[in-house]
C-alpha cells in the first residue's frame, strides 16, 4: 500500500493508524464514548490505585527508623505504594492509549431490536 506521499505503508501500520483516529461520531455518539471511556473498569482501578497508592507513600516517607526496623529494615510503606503508584500508572496509560472502542447509535438501535426479537429486557426493564 502507499500512502499519500508515495511511501510504501504495510497494511497493518495503515490499520493501527485508522484504528488511532477519532472516528466521525455525532455529538451524542462523542458523549456516549467519553462516558464509556470514564467508566471503563480500567479507569476505575487506575483512580483507586493512584489515590490509595498517594495515602501509602506518604507514611513511608516520614517512617521512623523503629517502624522500619519493625519490618525487618524495610520500608514497606514506602515501596507498597510505589508499586500502587505504578500499576495506577499501567491501568491509566492502558485506558489513554487503547480506549474501549465507540458504539455509534446504529450499533445501540440493532442491539434494541436484538433485545426485542429474542424477548428480554434492556437494563434496568424488569
């Protein structure tokens, strides 16, 4: 494949590179995907481990030398949160850069009829 400037492009950069771009959604298509996106489960463990990971490190810089001694020299605050720290920063660089895919509302209407010709109830219809 070449691109526009006559390079040879492989088809599977030219895929990864479509699949990067934003794609062309309506407003309300944009405002269901920044939802999706906020609520992805892996934005949910990224949060919880960064502000869990903040309230441990902070203990484990200002340990005193018997807290440290109690835990055989080390200091377990400190590198407990460290590692919260790090995976808070895997989960949200995970969810930045492969974000969960849009679903436009033609995809939402075929799910509806989906639900209304195999008889069950959306969410929340009991």
């Amino acid at each position: 494949m070449s691109s526009a400037s006559g390079h040879e492009v492989p088809a599977g950069a030219e895929a990864a590179s479509a699949r990067r771009r934003k794609p062309d959604l309506t407003p309300e298509e944009a405002k269901i995907w920044r939802l999706a996106k906020l609520f992805d489960l892996r934005s949910f463990i990224g949060a919880l481990m960064l502000i869990f990971g903040i309230l441990v490190i902070i203990p484990g810089f200002i340990a005193s030398p018997a807290t440290i001694d109690k835990a055989a020299g080390i200091n377990l605050a400190l590198w407990v949160g460290g590692i919260m720290l790090v995976l808070a920063a895997f989960f949200l660089t995970w969810v930045i850069l492969k974000p969960p895919p849009p679903v436009t509302m033609a995809e939402m209407e075929a799910a509806r009829k989906a639900r209304e010709e195999f008889g069950t109830q959306g969410p929340g219809g009991h």
